[in-house]
C-alpha cells in the first residue's frame, strides 16, 4: 500500500490508502419475493455471486462477491423507485472484505443503478480495512468496482 499525506487536523491521520479497480460478471442471482408472481414488495431478498477480474475482458479472475439484498421500500406508484440494503463479502487474494450499504432504484432494472457502500471491515490483508466501494453497471450482468480503501 502506498502512504498517503499525513493529516495535520487529525490525531486519527490516515496512514494507508489504495484503489482498487475490479470488473464483477454476475454468475447466480436468485430472487425470493414476498408476492411471487406479483410486484416488487417490501422484504423481498435477492441472494447473489458475482466473479471477480482485473480486467474488463474476464481473463484473470482474482476472487468474487457473495451477498444478500433486501428491499425496504418501494414506491407503489413505481415499482423502478424502491431501496435495497445490501451485505455483500468480496473475497480477494489475501483476505476478505465486507462491505453495506443502501442501493436506492430497482436491481433488476436496465441498467441497473450506481451506488456507492461502505467498506465496514476485512481480514488477512484487509484487517481493519474501512473505505468505500463503487459500483457502475457496465454491460449486461457486469459492473466495474472501485475500492477506495482505508487501511
């Protein structure tokens, strides 16, 4: 990890940072709604994995995400306006990061949303890792991860 700038304001300076860029392809998604068959409802889970590269083209996988999303809240007039909290666990050579946080829109849309979650822990490598994650759709079932990490 490459020393970041020493913070003169702060007695809790931060003494590591580093970016990380990963391309994601979904492998399984499986949704478990409240009203099968019928529209998106509060409660509805969605359980998911998605295979990790470093580059965009899928030839060196590095690890993956394994994760649940529940739906809090949907907008009975548009079923496109709803939020997720998300757990998601991204496993990586050297350990694990755990990440959360809040997707507002709907998952399954097309394109589905950005959304940015906070890095809330990790292991190995990652021990006391905090930052955050962001995630942009770019294909079908593909996204691009930007960890901007805290260690």
């Amino acid at each position: 990890m490459a020393a970041a700038a020493k913070d003169t304001a702060s007695s809790h300076a931060k003494v590591h940072d580093r970016v990380i860029t990963l391309f994601g392809v979904l492998a399984q998604q499986t949704r478990f709604p409240v009203n099968p068959g019928g529209t998106a409802a509060q409660g509805d889970r969605t359980a998911f994995r998605s295979d990790l590269f470093y580059d965009e083209q899928g030839k060196n996988r590095v690890g993956q995400t394994d994760g649940t999303c529940t739906t809090t809240w949907v907008n009975p007039k548009d079923t496109n306006d709803q939020a997720e909290v998300c757990v998601v666990t991204y496993s990586l050579p050297g350990g694990q990061l755990t990440v959360q946080g809040m997707i507002f829109g709907n998952l399954t849309a097309s394109p589905p949303p950005s959304f940015d979650n906070a890095i809330t822990g990790g292991t190995g490598v990652f021990d006391r890792a905090r930052g955050m994650v962001h995630a942009d759709t770019i294909g079908v079932g593909k996204r691009r991860f930007t960890i901007d990490l805290d260690c």
